[in-house]
C-alpha cells in the first residue's frame, strides 16, 4: 500500500479516499502495468511517453468478479495516446492472454474505425494517411509485418493484418 499501512477493507477504504482528496496526483506506471506509481497530472501530461496511464478503472464485485467502470468514455487529445492505445488492443504478438485477446484477420480500415471510437484526430484523414501515420509512429501492428512509409499504402482495405492480437472487449 502507498502509505505502508497493513492491507484491511478499512485500511483500503480509508486511504483509497485519502488518495481521492488529491486532485492533482493521476495513478499512471513507467514501465510495467501492475507496478503503478503516482504522478503529479501535468509531469503525465508532459510526458506521455514515460508515463502511461492506465485506460480502464476494474473493481471488485462483492462476489470477488471483475467488473469494469465504464463511467467515462476514454477520449485521446495526444498521438501519443492513440500509439500506446493501438500497441495495447492490436498487438502484433501473442500477449499470452486468451481471455481478452484474440488473433483474427484485421483490416486498416477496421483499425482505423476503431480509433475514431476514441479521438477526433483522424476524422478528416483517409486510411492510406492512417497507415503511413501508424507506421511513423513505429506501432506495433505495423512494425510486426516490416512495413515502412514506402509500401503501407499497399496494405489498405481488403488486405488484412494477418497476424494482429485483438482486445476482445474493444472489437466486442
């Protein structure tokens, strides 16, 4: 625990509040997901390549299940966002994770289309722009198959990715 306090409900409800009270400080981690660490919201905002934050809030159930907040839906305002979000949900190799993800033929087109869901950045660009944009940013789905900015264009719709690792709740 952040305060190094004995883990009890109480303890967790009091300084899970506690944690709540600070309304400048965002729960993000550097390198490994599950070693989270508190942040100060603009040194995230300032940084978004060391600090990645985390996309969904998951509690527990009183039956001890999972259950994911779907309070707010997430928006992204920086490409960085959306490079991080696409290496997470398409993921070029196999995370080892059957129970969310899935690997299934996956067009640019239905990429894209799912992006649109989260940001207004590319509402006004084309696939083809999409693709040679995802390829500059290194994203792991393109990065997977060797592409470079010369030949993406070649893999616009019908063609799919044959290899992309899915989020299941994403394309749900």
């Amino acid at each position: 625990m952040f305060y190094f306090k004995a883990y009890t409900e109480e303890n967790a409800e009091n300084l899970t509040k506690r944690l709540e009270e600070m309304e400048d400080i965002e729960i993000c981690y550097i390198d490994d997901p599950v070693e989270p660490v508190l942040m100060h919201k603009l040194a995230v905002l300032r940084n978004p390549f060391r600090y990645h934050t985390y996309l969904e809030k998951v509690s527990l159930t009183s039956s001890g299940s999972e259950q994911v907040s779907t309070n707010e839906q997430v928006r992204f305002s920086q490409t960085a966002q959306v490079a991080q979000f696409l290496d997470i949900v398409f993921a070029a190799h196999n995370p080892d994770n059957a129970e969310i993800y899935e690997c299934k033929d996956i067009s640019m087109k239905s990429i894209m289309s799912v992006v649109w869901d989260y940001c207004d950045i590319f509402d006004d660009k084309t696939v083809h722009a999409f693709a040679n944009w995802c390829s500059r940013q290194g994203c792991e789905v393109t990065l997977s198959l060797g592409l470079s900015n010369k030949i993406i264009f070649l893999f616009l719709d019908p063609i799919s990715f044959p290899f992309a690792w899915t989020l299941l709740s994403i394309l749900a």
